[in-house]
C-alpha cells in the first residue's frame, strides 16, 4: 500500500494521530494482559492497514514496545516501556472485540480509546475470596496430577489457599510485589514441612510443587520457545531469561524454606503417596480447568469451552505419550489444543487463547523444570541436567504442536 504512494504523495502523507493513539492504546492493552509478540505484532499491523496508517511496523518485548508510522525517512516512531503482563482472559478477548469494531467502523479510533480505558479499569468479575478459593482448590486438584494422596491433597490445597492470600496482599503492598516469588516459595515450602508434622508423614515436595503450581513459569517458558521458534528473536530471549530467573528465584525460595522448616520443625516425617481411584482424575480434570477460569479471569460462560479444551489436552497427551512417549507426546495435546483454538475462534468470535492457554498449562513442563533446578541445587547434577534437558524437550514439543496446527488450521489474523 505504502509503496503505490508516489514520491510527493508520500511528503505530504500525515498519519491521523487519533487512529495512532487508538493503536498505542490497542498494543499496550494486549501485551499487558499476557498476548505473545507475535500475536501483538501481527493483530497490530493489521489494525493499522484498516486504518489507514501506511507503513506501520511493531516491534514486541516483555518490557518496551516500538510502533513506528509513515513513509521510510518520515516515520514518527512512539516507544512504550511496560511491564511483563499476567494472562487476564477476560479482558483480552474483550479488547480484540474492541479492536474489531474499530476495524469495522462501528467505533471510531477515539471512541476505541475510551472503551480500552473503561476495560483497563474494570474490576476482577470475581472477587477476592473466589479468587483465593481457585487459588486453593486447583493446588489440591493438581497435586492428584503430580501423584499426591490422601494426605498430599489437603496439604497443597492449604498451601494453596495461603498463597491466594499472600497474593492478594502483594498486590496492594509493591515492596512485597517486589519480591513476591521466591518469599511465597520459601513460605510455602516452611509451611509445607510443618503441615507434615502436623498432618503425617507425607510427600513434602509433591505437596510443595502442587501449592507453588500457579506460580510455576512453564507458559512462559512455552512462549519464549515459540516466540524464538518464529524469529521473534528479542522477545523470545527476554522472555525466556525471565522464565530461568523465576524458575532459580522459586528453586531458593523453596530451598530456604525446607531448610528453615527442619531448623524450626525437625526433619519432617516422609512416606510415599496413596494410589487414588480413576475417578479422582476426572475431578481433577474437571476442577482445574474451572480454577483456571477464575484464576485467568475469563468470562464464566466460557467455562465449559475451558473445561472441554482441558479434557482434549490431556486426552490427546495421555495418547500421544502412549505412542511416541511422555515427552513428545506433548505434541499431540498441544496440537489437539490449538486446532480447538482455532475452531472455538472461528465459531465463537473469540480469542483462541481463551481456550488454548487452559489447555496448555496443563501439559506444559513447569514442574519438572523445577524438580530438575532442585536437583541440580541439590548437586545430583546428572539427574537435574537430564530432568531439565526433559522440560526443554517437553516445551519444545508444545511449541511445535502449535505451529503445526497453524499451518492446518491457520488462525484468522483479525476478524472483520
């Protein structure tokens, strides 16, 4: 389009600077409720061409974004410093619909300014006690997944429970911000160990891993991967080096607790976990998805869509796993997955992340990176360099699923 200007046509070009507020506001939105840089750039630049606004180009990391507009030589370029953004399902798909009825005229790009703002302030639809509740109950649900018992699950779901506390009040205090992962590891971690002397010999790191399971980076890391995989080279490295940190700054956390908990406890009482009926599976399967709903803010109606996209990711994976074994056959549910992505997308006018990051995280490799850093913290370092080297396969595998379901179902760029 830009190339068909003439040489004077494009001296004279002005963009409209209400539609380029319009597009700032759109890519600082995306990104701060948990879109990729890939799905920014692309949904940005398509916005951009409905617009009007000629040669537009994005570029998309974890902590600054850069829109530049107009003719090579006349460009204005606009830089956004931000903030790594946490996944808030519900208000994502609700901007893209915003960024449709841009597209399609219904709103004019000022009109598009003030609906981004009034969804930038709206409130949680769920509260605070909900919210902790979700917090809770999918710590005691995914301890069933990592092999917890009768005694593991009540642990974690305490666990749980504290750590939905513990974020609440982070979230008002910033100083606790700060540093709220490894300090929720390390109390965790010291209340897991005391728990076991109070409740019984149990499992304490199977109980430990289910109550940090939210805090565990394993999307990020997923994304990171696809984000490297697709050349999107900056981002991708930035996101992945947050992941690692994360990841070490959970591991001390944990490390510090455990060791502060048998200073202050005594060494706790050890057994191994009870083996659980099949139908605490179904439960789980069933509760998991639901807390990621609550956890991610997404809109309850889309709950069953969730719940149904869960069961597809751990269907496909446990048959993929059957077939090309535990680590490839995360392939089969990622790419299960995204092909319901792309369809519920087409279908329901929605965001596919709205189902496709449910699904995901509960095939992605957060705790088993974790176990292999503890290893490694724990100087088994051949048990910990395979058991990460088996994350980074298992991410990777994630990532290829998704990709290649792009290519078999492409997912539609902007939908106008």
């Amino acid at each position: 389009m830009l190339d068909a200007l003439t040489t004077s046509q494009a001296h004279r070009y002005e963009p409209d600077p209400e539609a380029i507020g319009f597009v700032l506001q759109l890519v600082r939105a995306l990104h701060s409720y948990g879109e990729s840089a890939q799905r920014v750039e692309d949904l940005v630049e398509a916005m951009s061409d409905k617009l009007g606004l000629l040669g537009a180009q994005v570029f998309s990391t974890p902590t600054s974004i850069m829109a530049s507009f107009g003719p090579l030589g006349r460009q204005r370029t606009h830089m956004l410093r931000v903030r790594p953004g946490e996944v808030n399902l519900g208000k994502l798909a609700a901007v893209e619909q915003v960024s449709v009825e841009v597209g399609q005229g219904r709103l004019s790009p000022g009109e598009g300014v003030l609906a981004i703002a009034r969804i930038n302030r709206a409130p949680s639809p769920y509260g605070a006690a909900l919210t902790i509740l979700a917090f809770g109950v999918s710590s005691g649900a995914a301890c069933q997944f990592l092999g917890g018992g009768l005694r593991e699950i009540p642990v974690a779901t305490i666990l749980g429970l504290g750590l939905g506390l513990f974020g609440e009040v982070a979230a008002r205090v910033r100083r606790i911000g700060e540093v709220f992962d490894p300090l929720a590891a390390f109390l965790v971690s010291l209340a897991a160990v005391g728990l076991a002397h109070v409740m019984g010999p149990l499992s304490v790191l199977v109980a430990t891993l289910a109550g940090l399971i939210v805090l565990i980076p394993g999307l990020t890391l997923t994304t990171a991967l696809s984000e490297l995989a697709t050349r999107h080279l900056a981002s991708g490295t930035a996101r992945l080096s947050g992941a690692v940190i994360t990841f070490l700054s959970i591991a001390f956390g944990v490390a510090l607790g455990t060791r502060a908990g048998a200073a202050a406890f005594g060494v706790p009482p050890l057994a191994t976990p009870d083996l659980l009926p099949g139908w605490a599976s179904l439960l789980a399967l069933l509760l998991v998805p639901l807390c990621f709903t609550i956890i991610f803010r997404a809109d309850l109606r889309e709950a069953p869509w969730i719940v149904l996209s869960g069961a597809v990711a751990v269907e496909a994976g446990r048959l993929g796993a059957a077939t090309l074994g535990p680590e490839l056959g995360a392939f089969a549910g990622a790419f299960a997955v995204a092909i319901a992505g792309s369809l519920y997308e087409r279908v329901r006018r929605r965001p596919a992340a709205v189902v496709v990051v449910p699904g995901l995280l509960l095939l992605v490799p957060g705790t088993v990176g974790f176990r292999g850093l503890t290893s490694l913290m724990e100087r088994q370092s051949l048990a910990g360099i395979e058991t990460a080297f088996s994350a980074l396969v298992t991410a990777m595998a994630l990532v290829a699923g998704v990709l290649v379901a792009g290519v078999v179902v492409p997912a539609r760029r902007l939908r106008m």
